[in-house]
C-alpha cells in the first residue's frame, strides 16, 4: 500500500489556537497535542486529561500461573513489604500500590524464578483477553518487544497454541529471550524481522494476529513525561504511514474468520482510527468487530475529528483513556477478516 | 563456539543508541555430543532421546548462549532467535542442560544429581553467588562432582553447581537469575 506522507501530513495538520497554545506552556506540552484534546474532548475534560497524565499509574504485577497460583503469589510479595491490590477484570494480576525500600518489585527472588512479570500498567493485558477470548491456538504477536503480551498470550494458551513472537529491534528481543527463559514458558519462538515483510517470509496464517505498533506512545506521558515534545507533527506523519503499512500487510496474515488486534499506548486518533479507516477503505476483506468481552466499561471509537469523517464501524475500536479510567492512554481495534 | 556470525548493530534512533554482540547458528556436533555426555552421566542413557538432533544456538554475549530446537517448518525465510522451551545453555565454556529439559526427567525419572538448598543459599545463588557447604539440606545421589539446585521452600530447580574441592564450596555454574542479569 503506497502512503504519501504528504498527504498525511496535510489531513492531520492543525493550527493550535491561543487556548491551545496557554495549555501547551503551562503542562509543557507541544501545541499541536493540546489542540487534538481540546478537539476531541473540549477544554473541561482536556483539563482533566492532563491532570490525569501528571499523576503515576501503578505498575502491575501478573502472575506466571503455570509456576504459582495468586494468592500464593501475592502472600508471598506482601510478606516482602509490598502492598497489591486485585485488579477486578484480571484474576491473576495486581496493582503494585505501594514498595518496599528494598527489593524492587523487579528484583524479587520471586521474579527472578520466573513467579511474575511487570506491566508498567494494566492496559496491555486487554488485548491479551480480548483476543485469546474463546479461542486456542497459534497466535502471532508482531511487534512482540518487551514481551508482555506474548509472554502472557503463551501462558494462556500454555500447551494450546504456539505464539510467534516477532519484533525488528534486536536488543529489545533480547530482553524477551530472558523473559521467556526465567518464566519457564515452552510455547513461544521469536523471530527477527520487520513486521511489513513477514507476509512474504512466513508461510503459516493465523486466526490471531496481534499488532501493538510502534507509535508516539502518547497515552504513556505519565511515566515518561518526554513523550509531551517528543514527536512533532512531520515525525507523527511518518509513524502514522509506517502505522498503516503494517497494518494493511499483517491483514495479509490473517486466515478468513480470524481476528487481528490493532493496539497503540496512543490516544491520537491519527494513530488509530485514521489508520484503520486508511486501511479499510483500501481493503473490503477487513471488518472492524465489537469487543467480544467487556472487563469493564470502555469508551468508544471515534467516527469524526475535525474535518475527518471515519467508517461508522470504527466506534467499536476501544478507548481507554487517562482520566476517564485511570490508566495509561490506550486504543484497540479488533479487525475480522470476512469470510 | 565458533564466532562464525557475529553481527554487531548501532541503532541511531535516540532510545536505542545501543551495541550489541550477537551470533547465532548450528550447534556444532562436538557440543551436542557433550551435552548427551553429560546427560547421560548424570541422568542416564535413556534420556538421551530427550536432546533434539536439529539445535541452534544464539548468544548475546560471547560466553552466554542459549540453544534450542530448530523449528519444524514454515520459518525458513525468517531469522529464528529462540524457540521454547530451551535445551540447554552454554555459559563460561561449560554446555549444561536446560531447567525445562532437567524438569522434564525429574518428572519421569524422579530427582537426581541435585542438592536442596536453604532459603539463604537460594537467595545467594539467585544473585549468581556460589553456595556454602551450611546452605546445602540434602545432597540427592548420584555424586559426580555437578549437581542441579532445588529450592528447599517449593522444589523448583534453580541452576547447575560444581563442587570444588579447593574452595570448599559449590561453584555456581549457571542460576535463572542470569536471565535478569544478562540479558535484562
């Protein structure tokens, strides 16, 4: 699929205004991102937005069941002086809500055998249940780096399903390699290669496709507060193109009937609906589909921001936003391959 | 192992300014010849069969390797870096078995060549320190000299030791904590 940034760029240009502008200096953040909340939200809510990204997320704690079942776990942890907080639609994960001095919650001997794993924030275990939700079998996660989701996806499906875990930074890979290691999982293979070039080297097709494509991130500027300047709108251009690309090719990888989950940790609509709208308009075969499962109450997709009219289809896609429920800034869409 | 493809990559987007050795391969027979050697003088002929013909390695440091299976099929045009569970590690020039592949002939053959370890020597060990002769509960039979480390608190096997006559203590020769350290 050819995409002109150009024309990228043109579609998602905005001139802030002087509202726009005051915010931006006051949270420190660029403009041109204030301006998209105001759009989205209006000012009251965009207010409470950037209140909500100033605060820190808990970090989550998720137990490897296949070595130690929860409660175990979380006896084990809070005897070591953390204090964990069940997490209502995740039965084998907790909120980290306060530490000891010492050890961190990454150093435990618990987690050096391999007993748990930690999110950064709970978001990232909803497309996991979303698309494992009655289902068994091999699932590819594209962009698998640093291994959350698809070490969770393999401890799922456990002796079920096989999980290709790929991504193109190596160094990064390397950190899965150790994840998979020290959690004792035994269904994983990781592969090294650019998402956009795997419809022509991997010959297998999968009814689960995962793709958490890498983006500005913006819905994480709770704990890493750089992400307020870090893109400019040509940069956010050129993801939005790399965005689409991968997503019109791992379409490719998909068997008829399967799903492929679209997840970016961004709120921009640029990065989410406008790529999944691009994609469905070059492609019939594609179907945005409502989430099979409701772990609690999710706001909708968008159909239309500023100038831009989406697919109606699109407000199935998944929001989750920051000061609405308290986690890091999230989108998903869950795309079926029509028969 | 032959460094026979090192690739070294300098990433220039700001995040990942970061070099890295790394290599990968076919296990050369000669190594897969002394993990069946050691499997068979600690655990017996019989497991043997348990170690796949088809073993890559790929190390991200020169004296840490993990190997594992070749996948079946479907793969050829892609660069595999792991497939799970592992078979077995070649760290500081020594090729030992897996945990996985260990736990799986405990499970059909009961625990051997393995010594329990109290909750002080785990902890120790779990940081790639070596274990006291005082932190060792029980010593499991056959005594060659290397022995697999359980946890005394939920029988989870840990790593590989070398008992050294000259230092008095068991030598650690890998731990799971090595995961962590090495390869963050």
């Amino acid at each position: 699929m050819n995409i002109d940034i150009a024309s990228v760029y043109r579609d998602i240009y905005t001139t802030p205004t002087q509202e726009a502008v005051e915010l931006a200096l006051k949270y420190g953040y660029l403009p041109y991102m204030v301006q998209r909340y105001i759009d989205m939200l209006g000012l009251n809510n965009t207010l409470k937005l950037l209140e909500a990204f100033e605060k820190r997320v808990k970090p989550v704690v998720r137990t490897n069941t296949l070595l130690i079942q929860p409660r175990e776990l979380k006896k084990r942890l809070e005897k070591l002086g953390f204090q964990l907080e069940e997490i209502p639609w995740s039965r084998e994960s907790y909120w980290v809500v306060s530490q000891p001095e010492s050890p961190s919650i990454g150093a435990t001997h618990e987690y050096l055998k391999g007993y748990y794993y930690v999110h950064r924030d709970a978001t990232s275990l909803i497309p996991v249940y979303l698309a494992l939700h009655e289902y068994s079998g091999d699932v590819l996660d594209a962009c698998a780096a640093p291994g959350g989701k698809a070490t969770f996806t393999a401890q799922l499906l456990h002796d079920k399903g096989v999980v290709y875990a790929n991504d193109l930074v190596l160094y990064r890979l390397k950190a899965v390699i150790g994840h998979i290691a020290r959690m004792k999982l035994n269904n994983i293979i990781v592969t090294w290669s650019d998402a956009r070039k795997l419809r022509d080297k991997l010959k297998k097709r999968f009814y689960r496709v995962l793709l958490d494509a890498p983006c500005s991130g913006e819905g994480r500027i709770s704990v890493d507060p750089g992400r307020k300047t870090r893109t400019s709108l040509l940069d956010l251009a050129i993801m939005v193109k790399r965005e689409i690309e991968l997503l019109y090719s791992l379409a490719d990888l998909v068997e008829k009937n399967g799903l492929l989950v679209y997840i970016t940790c961004s709120i921009a609509p640029e990065e989410n609906e406008y790529v999944v709208n691009k994609v469905l308009e070059a492609r019939s075969d594609l179907e945005v589909v409502e989430p099979p499962l409701k772990l609690f109450n999710y706001a909708k997709g968008l159909t239309e921001y500023r100038s831009l009219k989406f697919k109606d289809e699109l407000e199935h896609c998944i929001r989750i936003w920051p000061h609405i429920h308290g986690l890091f800034g999230y989108t998903i869409c869950l795309l079926r391959k029509r028969n | 192992m032959a460094p026979h493809s090192w690739i070294i990559r300098v990433y220039n987007m700001p995040t990942q300014k970061k070099k890295l050795e790394f290599k990968q391969g076919r296990l050369p027979s000669k190594l897969r010849d002394r993990l069946a050697d050691f499997v068979r003088k600690l655990y017996g002929e019989e497991f043997i069969d348990l170690i796949p013909v088809n073993l890559k390695y790929v190390c991200f440091e020169r004296d840490l390797c993990l190997i594992y299976e070749k996948p079946l099929r479907g793969l050829d045009n892609l660069t595999v870096l792991f497939n799970a569970p592992w078979i077995a590690i070649y760290v500081n020039k020594h090729v030992l078995p897996s945990i996985p592949l260990v736990a799986r002939i405990y499970r059909e053959k009961g625990v051997r060549a393995a010594i329990v370890v109290k909750e002080q020597g785990v902890k120790a060990f779990l940081y790639g320190n070596d274990i006291l002769v005082e932190s060792v509960l029980k010593k499991i039979p056959p005594d060659k000299g290397v022995y697999t480390v359980i946890d005394g608190e939920d029988g989870e096997i840990l790593g590989f030791v070398e008992w050294s006559e000259k230092k008095k203590v068991y030598v650690n020769l890998y731990d799971i904590g090595l995961f962590l350290r090495k390869l963050g």
